[in-house]
C-alpha cells in the first residue's frame, strides 16, 4: 500500500512538472498547450515502453472515475464561474440549439453512418454515436484567447460545449440502457427517453443552483476571508456533482455548471476584489491540473491503437467515424444556424463562424470517460474504445492544429472597429500620464534634461507613426458607429466604477448595488452589441415602479400599515438610497464623456457626443423629479432620513478608512478591531434609524 502511494505521488510529481516545462515551450511557439501535451504523451509512453525501469509510469491511464469525478467537475466548474452569464444568455438560444437537438440530430446521423460503414452493429453504433458527439473547446478557446478571436463566437463553441457535456452524457445513458434492457425502439420508447433527459438534465441544473446558492449563504459567515470561500467553492464543486451523480441520479455536469453559474451572479457584488481574484486563480490553477492530467494521459492511452500490432486493422474504421462525425457536425452547424437566424430578435450567426464551429468541434474528455465506462464483456467493446481514441486524435491534432489557419484567413483573429477605438483611447490615456511623468523629471531635476529631452522625441515619433494609424481609423466607414460605442461603454464604464466604489466604502447595501450593476450590465451589453445607444431613458428603476404601484394600492386598507410597516420603510430607504446613488453615477458619467470630448481622435463626432450628454442629462431630471416626489409625501421625516443616510455614509468612510490601515499594517489589529467594532455599532445604529423613521412615515 506504501508503496502504491508513493508511486502516485511519483507519478503526480512527474505530470505536473512535464504539463508545465510544456506550457512554457508551446506558448512561446503560440501553439495551444493541451494539443502539445496529446503528442508530448505519445513520445513519453513510447519512450517508457522501450525502458523497463519506467514501466510504472507506461501503464499510466485514463479511466472513467478518474475524468468523471476527479477532473471533469473542476474543469466544468472553472468554466462556468468565470463564464461571460450576461452574453451567454443573450446566446442561449443557438447554444442550447446545437447542445440539446444538435447532439441528438449528431447521435443519429454518426451513429447511422458508423452501422454502415464499420463492422460494429446498430446497438453499437448508436453508443458510439452518442458518446462521440459532444465536443470540447478546451483547445479552441485556448487558441481563441491567443489570436483574440471575438468573444461572441467563443462564447458559442464554449457555451455549447459545456450543456452538450451534460446532453452526451444524458444521451449516452439512455442509449445504454435501452440496449442493456432490450427494449424495442418504439414511440413509447422515445417518450420515455425524452423524459428522462428533460428531468435529468433540468432536475441536474436545479440541484446545482441550490447547492451554489445555499454556498453562498454560508459564505457571508466568511467574513470576506479568500481561504474560507476558495474551499467552499471548491465542496461545492465536488459535492454538486457526486449530490446529483450519485444521491438523484440526475445529471452531475449540469449540476456542477448551475453551481458556478449561481456563485458567479451573487459573487460579482458579494465578493470582495481579493477575494475574486484568489477564486479567479485558484480555479484557473485546477483547470491547467486537470486538462494537463487528460491530455497528458489520453497521449499514454493512445498506444492501444498506435503502439499496437491492430492499427492496420482499425484504421479503416477509423477513418470512417472521423468522416461520420464530420457529416453529422456539418448538417447541425449549416443545418441549424440558419434556421436560427430567422428567429424573432435573433442575431444571426454569420458564415465565417459557421465554419470555425464547424472545425472547431473537437473531441475530449467526455468521450473518454464515456467509452471507459462500457462493460469488457460488451460486444464490440475494444473496437468501440479504438474508434473512439482514433476520433479523438484526429480531432485534436488535425483540426486543433488548423483551426487557427482558418481564424486568419477569415480575418476572424483582426480586431472590430471598436476595439481599434478602444485601443487609441487606452494609448492617449497612457501617454498623457507619460508626458506628465516626464515633465515631472524635468522640474524634479534628478535627471539631465538632455536625457528628458531625447525620451520626448522618441515618443513623438512613435505618436506620428500612430497618428497615421489613427488617419486610416478614420477612414472606416464604420467609425460613427464603433466611437459612438466608446464613448457610451466609457460613460457607463465611469458610472459602474462610482457604483462599486460606494459599496465598497460601504455606503450601498447588496440589494441596491446588486440592481443598479445589473442594470448598468444590460446597458453595456446592449451598447457592445446592438452598436447603438438606449433607445429609450430609463426613469425609474424597475423595482421603485412595481413598489410604488402596489404600496399606493394596499395603503387604502387599514391593516397594511401593521403587517407592511417594517417593509415599507425599507423599501423607502432603498429608494432614496438608490436614487442618490444614481445621481452620483450620473455626474461621473458625465464627467468622464466631457474628458473624451477632449480627445483629437474624436474630433468631428460632436452628435454621439451630445447624445450621451442628452441621454445622462435627461436621467439627472427624473431622478430629481422623484426624489421631490418622495420629499412630498414623506415631508416630515424626509430631512431626518436624510440626515441619518450622511451620518451611516460617514461612519461607513471611517470604516472603510481604518481597514486599509489595518490591511497596510499602520496600526495595531486590537486598535483597529476596537476603532472598527465602534463605528460598526454607529452604522447599524444609523441603518436602524433610517429603518425606523421610514416606518414611522409610513
């Protein structure tokens, strides 16, 4: 047993250390690592084939528990914490499209092909069919990330990926099953598959979400420590999996994404910075292990094939499940994106990305794990697992090693108007503080200002060069367009950071900075693209409308007052809460569009400019509007209110004020714990008042 143990550290140890010398070498060459690994795993099991001291570590292996209930849950949950939710949804329909209905249509047609031009039988066929068609983007969106492909079609091919996990697994079972029982195919049959995967698929996603969200309630006893909430992240993302795998029987991949998906809605205004950047790292950490460890043992399992005496017999078969899958992957892509494209408010998915989904529909650790599964006493087995791992090479070294060739020559890797815009913005902002710094040297007289002088003009002939750069942006026919978008992400970019800046000084509470940055990120989202600005103001938030609807029609009864009191005031101290808060937003905003009015490269686009302006300027009057509105019907306590919400933003700055202090170690942790314990006591207090006199009113 010793000595077992210590042959998986050995062989842990040895992994980790070749994935990151590999990583290092295949980003340097730009090529994407877990492709690499695939090869770098064949050479490495040859190699310790040929020396019998290191027969050990030739039989190292993948398996079905090792990606199933070591791996797959850490790389699906990375996926999903830190996935784009906002632009996923805008996406759902496509995605959920080619995952759900997409797999099945593949299943069918692969497995169709696979009967007639393989040796396998129907029953296996069809298996083979669902295992193999769900895809994986973990090379593709490594390779997206190097050459900047648009974040729209990662999105897609990652977004697919993730559900069509959990709906190959789901598929792959019900197939299993209906061969292991021997039931008919019939149209009772299909009703009942059909169920189950609805109730497997959806009862997964319910689990996962309340599993997350029940995470999330223990986290706030954290107190904001990173070490606390990274384990709790990291139970939540083994305990949703195994909760659903193996208590409900319902899908675990499915599970463990609504998990990340519920922690990444209620993270972004729960956790702190540091503690979303331990999260972000820590779990890009567990990602790198755990795609390291697939791809790496998947080119030690490749000899079953390559470093074997059948190769020449399954290579035909081989060859033909790749041209199975190609077929299928070819009708659901060019079969269904059109279709999709006609939909009401539907975006359509253009040709070029067609194409990369298209090719980019590699084969991975899902596969695997489903083909290692299946009994040894199958009929077909060992052709099945063959097949598969064939597939899977190709897949990754042929497709993953072109992908980027054709990302190039549909120019898909060139930035779009915008970000050419956003660019210039970021360059200007950057030399201005370098002009600043240099113009410091000069009067600090710590450096000779020859030396000054000679850095000034290498950097006005880098800005003529750019300049010239900035004439041919200016020639694009679309560049209204792409410098109305900066000036408008820019503008709700500076109100979001007065946001964030007022919850963190402890002025907002969750509720009201939860509302407004949602709201801010439908804004931007909209902006990013749709390419124009809001088409209508929005006067008042959402929940002041519904509240003000219905507390104006129960205020007619009596009894409201006693059993609505306390929520009232509540709901009164969050509305000027979030009305002040919007006004403080709104002058940021303002502020930030008058400083890129300032800007050369905005030179002759005054009317975006001014719709902004009209836009913030319009919003400031609404919400003046109903602040007096409020001040009318609370007159008597409105000044009492108001006094008590500066007081609970004064002690919240001192509060805010003495962390820093703490963290920076300028004075003592019993002083600041006593410092703080005291004006935490005044906030409450302050909170308490509001609450109450808003009751009172009521």
């Amino acid at each position: 047993m010793e000595s077992g143990f210590y042959a998986m550290v050995v062989a842990g140890v040895f992994l980790l250390a070749i994935a990151c010398i590999s990583s290092i070498i295949f980003r340097k060459l730009k090529i994407p690592y877990t492709i690499g690994l695939v090869a770098i795993g064949i050479l490495l099991s040859w190699f310790f084939s040929e020396c019998p001291q290191f027969a050990g570590l030739q039989r190292l292996r993948l398996n079905y528990d090792l990606i199933m209930y070591v791996l797959l849950p850490a790389l699906i949950f990375d996926a999903s914490v830190n996935m784009d939710t906002k632009l996923l949804r805008k996406n759902l329909t496509p995605t959920l499209a080619l995952a759900a209905p997409g797999l099945v249509i593949a299943t069918v047609i692969t497995g169709l092909l696979v009967y007639w031009l393989t040796p396998l039988n129907l029953a296996g066929s069809m298996l083979f069919g669902a295992l193999i068609s769900a895809t994986d983007p973990v090379a593709v969106i490594s390779l997206f990330e190097l050459v900047g492909a648009p974040k729209r079609l990662r999105i897609l091919v990652d977004g697919e990926s993730l559900f069509n996990d959990a709906t190959a697994i789901v598929m792959f079972n019900i197939v299993k099953g209906i061969i292991v029982s021997g039931v008919a195919l019939n149209l009772m049959t299909v009703w009942n598959g059909t169920l189950d995967f609805v109730i497997v698929f959806v009862g997964g996603l319910l689990i996962g979400a309340a599993i997350g969200y029940i995470m999330m309630l223990v986290i706030y006893l954290a107190k904001d420590d990173p070490l606390l909430e990274v384990g709790m992240s990291t139970i939540v993302a083994y305990a949703a999996f195994l909760v659903a795998d193996k208590g409900f029987g319902v899908s675990g991949v499915m599970s463990v994404m609504g998990a990340g998906m519920v922690i990444s809605y209620f993270g972004s205004s729960r956790f702190t910075p540091e503690v979303k950047s331990y999260m972000k790292q820590f779990w890009s950490f567990m990602s790198f292990v755990a795609n390291s460890l697939i791809f790496l043992l998947l080119g030690f399992t490749e000899d079953l094939i390559l470093l074997s005496n059948s190769i020449g017999k399954v290579i035909l078969p081989i060859l033909a499940a790749v041209l199975a899958i190609q077929v299928a992957r070819l009708v659901v892509v060019f079969g269904l994106c059109p279709l999709l494209g006609k939909l009401k408010n539907a975006e359509k998915i253009s040709l070029p990305y067609q194409l990369v989904m298209f090719w980019g529909g590699l084969r991975g650790a899902v596969p695997l794990a489903l083909v290692f599964s299946l009994s040894p006493d199958m009929p077909g087995r060992t052709l099945i697992v063959q097949i598969t791992l064939g597939v899977v090479l190709f897949t990754l070294l042929v497709q993953g090693t072109t992908i980027k060739s054709m990302l190039c020559f549909f120019k898909l890797d060139k930035p779009d108007g915008f970000l050419l815009f956003s660019k210039w913005y970021a360059l200007l902002t950057a030399r201005k503080a370098g002009l600043q710094r240099l113009e410091f040297m000069k009067t600090a007289g710590r450096f000779d200002r020859s030396i000054v002088e000679k850095i000034e003009a290498e950097c006005g002939r880098n800005l003529e060069l750019q300049t010239e750069e900035l004439q041919e942006l200016n020639q694009m026919a679309t560049r209204t367009a792409a410098v109305s978008q900066l000036i408008w992400t820019r503008a709700f970019s500076a109100e979001r950071e007065t946001y964030e800046v007022l919850f963190n000084n402890k002025f907002l509470s969750e509720d009201v900075f939860r509302k407004l940055d949602f709201q801010l990120g439908q804004l931007l989202e909209s902006v990013y693209w749709s390419q124009r600005p809001p088409e209508k103001l929005i006067r008042q938030p959402l929940e002041i409308r519904i509240r003000k609807k219905f507390f104006r029609f129960i205020s007619r009864f009596s009894w409201s007052r006693k059993y609505f009191a306390a929520y009232c005031g509540k709901a009164l101290s969050e509305d000027v809460l979030m009305l002040l808060t919007l006004q403080f937003g709104g002058q940021e905003a303002m502020r930030a569009v008058e400083n890129l009015a300032g800007m050369e490269f905005l030179e002759a686009t005054e009317q975006p400019l001014q719709n902004c302006r009209n836009y913030y300027q319009n919003r400031q009057r609404e919400v003046e509007k109903t602040l007096r509105e409020l001040y009318e019907q609370n007159r008597t306590r409105m000044p009492e209110i108001e006094a008590a919400l500066a007081r609970q933003s004064f002690y919240a700055a001192e509060q805010y004020q003495l962390e820093e202090l703490q963290e920076s170690g300028e004075i003592p942790e019993p002083v600041a714990g006593e410092l703080l314990a005291v004006l935490k006591e005044r906030c409450d207090a302050e909170r308490r008042r509001i609450n109450q006199l808003c009751i009172t009113q009521q």
